[in-house]
C-alpha cells in the first residue's frame, strides 16, 4: 500500500509497506527496523515478535518514547508479559499491531509531535 500524504517534510513518514519491506521516506528497507521522526535504526538485532526480548529494547528506552508501536508483520500478535512489564516500569506505552496499522498509526502520531517509535517486523 502506499501513502500520499505530505503534511511535514522535517520526520521520518511512511510512504509505503507490503510483505517484506517497508519504505522511510525514499529509504527501502527490508528488515526489522525502529523508526522515530528523526530517526531509523535499521541494524535492530530482534529475530521476530515472538522472540523479542527485553535485550532487544535497549535501543527502543535509549529513545525515550511516551508510546511505541509494535507491528508484527501480517497478524497482530500481541508481546509476552514480560516485555509489557518491561514498558510498563517505564512508563511507556505500548501497543501491538499488524505492520499495515502500525505504520498509518505511526504517521499520524508524528505529524502530531507525539514522542512516538515504531518497531517494525517487516517479514
């Protein structure tokens, strides 16, 4: 699916995901990536959702999000109770979401100057 929409060019958008990749900006990136409005980590060593650890969040608390977006590929599936907890003691937010509603979520939070990150599981 692509997007169009161009209120602010100064963040890090969405322009465009489908299986396997997603596009930032004109940047293609076809792995498992964490994006901010003025950053993108494309180095993220997470294997998959179902694997994530809290090892895997030093980058993600380094940001210091009020929410982060979780999109774990083509199905929602939802963090173990010890990432929650993890985001939790934090006080960050955190919510799970196929890619699709984790990027167009994503860009509408931005825009709005939301300390926002998205981790994207992106095969």
């Amino acid at each position: 699916m692509k997007f169009t929409l161009d209120a602010r060019t100064d963040v890090n958008l969405i322009r465009g995901y489908s299986p396997g990749a997603v596009r930032v900006g004109n940047r293609i990136v076809s792995r498992h990536c964490i994006v901010t409005a003025d950053a993108l980590i494309t180095d993220w060593d997470a294997p998959s959702p179902a694997e994530l650890s809290t090892e895997h969040l030093a980058p993600v608390f380094d940001l210091k999000p009020e929410l982060v977006l979780l999109g774990t590929g083509d199905t929602q599936r939802f963090p173990s109770p010890q990432i929650r907890e993890a985001f939790a003691a934090r006080g960050i937010a955190i919510e799970a979401m196929d890619l699709g509603a984790a990027c167009r979520t994503y860009n509408i939070l931005v825009q709005e100057e939301r300390r926002v990150v998205a981790l994207l599981f992106v095969g």
